[in-house]
C-alpha cells in the first residue's frame, strides 16, 4: 500500500465518519429512536468503512477480515470494563456521599432492549474505529502509537463533548485515549475479524451500560467525568504493563 493510498483511506474515512454521525444525529429526533436506547450517531463509523470499502473493496476486506493466533485477551478485555466502572463509581460515591445507582427498572425502556442495542450501537462505532483505522495505522505504526492516535481521533469524533467544560472535556478525551490503549494492546493481533469486533464491541457496550448504571456523567458534572479518566487511564497502565511482561507470538498484521 502506497503513503498515498494509505492517507487517502484515512481521510475518507475520517470525513464520511464525521460528516455521517452530524447527520445521523441531526435526524434522530425526527425517527423517533430514543438516545436512551440507541444514537445514531454511533453508526457513523460504520458508514465511514462502507465509504472506503466502495473504493477500495480488496483492501478493506483484508483490513476488516485479517487473522491472528493470539488467544489470549478475550477474557481480560471484558473484565477491564468493571474495572474501570468501580474505579470511577467507588471514588465517586466516597466524594459525594452517596451512591450514584440506577435501577435498571426505572429506566423508560426494557433494560435488556438498551443492552442489546447499545451492543449493536457499540459495534457500528468499533468497526469504523478498532476494526478498520486500528488495523489501517498498525501498518505504518506500533500498536502503542496507533492506539493513541485512534483514541485522540475518536475522542474528538464526539464533537458536542467539547463543548461542555474544560476539565469534562479533558476527563473524556483522556477515557477515549486510554480505552483505546486497552482495545488496541487487547486486539493486536488476536483472532479474526469477527471476533475482534464483538470483543470491542463487548468492552465498549459494557463500559457505557456501566456509566448508565453507576454514574451520572451525562448531567454534565465534572467529577464524575474526571473520575471516568483516571480509572481508563490506570486501567492502559495495566494493559501496558501486561504487554510489556507477557510475551505471546503473535502473527504479522
């Protein structure tokens, strides 16, 4: 793949992933599908892949469908998201007294009805962003550099977060950046394209039906975003550190 190509899927990707989930979120309210339930915008991703695959179909099918041996992380990625919600909800409750809960009962909606379209939700957005850029960058860059990277774009693909405060803003940009550490080190070369997709997908759904439950970001309170992005951030830390003493053969990307 030339730099030339190699950049002009980027892009492409990029813009139809941007412009698609403006859109999308533009019509939601017009569908009559609760954000509860599911946004739109989620699948913005996805359409940004289907934008690149017109052009260039051979090689985002090897992009979207490529193997590896590596076994390993399946279990311990879909922990990572309890993890991370206790880190956040426990100190979170200690600092204002009081448990921050939701019954799942309360919520307008069936919670197993939320849970199944948050997964779909969460899968339309990790197809664009760990099952296609992901893969995309590993081919000029580490998996450490190419997390990051990923992290810092999707974080910004969340447009309306960076209108709220300075330091709610910081808090989800450095969650963003740190869980996809977590996805990219996980996934790096571990099965097929399928599997790579409902374990991102997994982490993902779990980690916002867990903020559903057990915190009250979306209020726009800055605490418990903050909190949010250090407990992401401890739980890169770990998965740094897991790579860098576990040593598994892995095949070439």
């Amino acid at each position: 793949m030339t730099t030339r190509t190699w950049t002009a899927r980027a892009v492409v990707y990029g813009v139809v992933a941007f412009v698609a989930a403006g859109l999308l979120g533009a019509v939601q309210p017009e569908t009559g599908i609760p954000a509860e339930v599911v946004q739109l915008t989620q699948f913005g991703p996805a359409l940004g892949v289907a934008a690149v695959a017109l052009r260039w179909p051979a090689g985002t099918r090897r992009l979207l469908t490529a193997s590896g041996t590596r076994q390993d992380s399946g279990w311990p990625l879909l922990a990572t998201p309890f993890l991370v919600i206790a880190l956040s909800a426990g100190p979170y409750a200690l600092l204002t007294g009081t448990a921050h809960v939701t019954d799942p009962r309360s919520l307008q909606h069936p919670f197993v009805l939320v849970a199944v379209a948050q997964l779909a939700g969460a899968c339309g957005e990790e197809i664009g962003w760990r099952c296609f850029l992901q893969p995309l960058l590993r081919t000029r860059f580490g998996p450490l550099t190419t997390s990051v990277a990923v992290g810092a774009v999707w974080g910004l693909w969340h447009v309306r977060v960076l209108a709220e405060a300075p330091a709610y803003a910081a808090g989800f940009l450095l969650a963003t950046v740190a869980m996809s550490v977590v996805l990219g080190l996980a996934l790096d070369g571990t099965g097929t394209g399928r599997q790579r997709l409902l374990l991102a997908g997994g982490f993902h759904a779990l980690v916002n039906l867990g903020m559903l439950l057990f915190m009250d970001e979306e209020t726009g309170r800055t605490p418990p975003m903050v909190l949010f992005g250090l407990a992401c951030a401890l739980a890169a830390a770990l998965w740094v550190w897991r790579e860098r003493t576990v040593t598994i053969p892995r095949t070439a990307s």
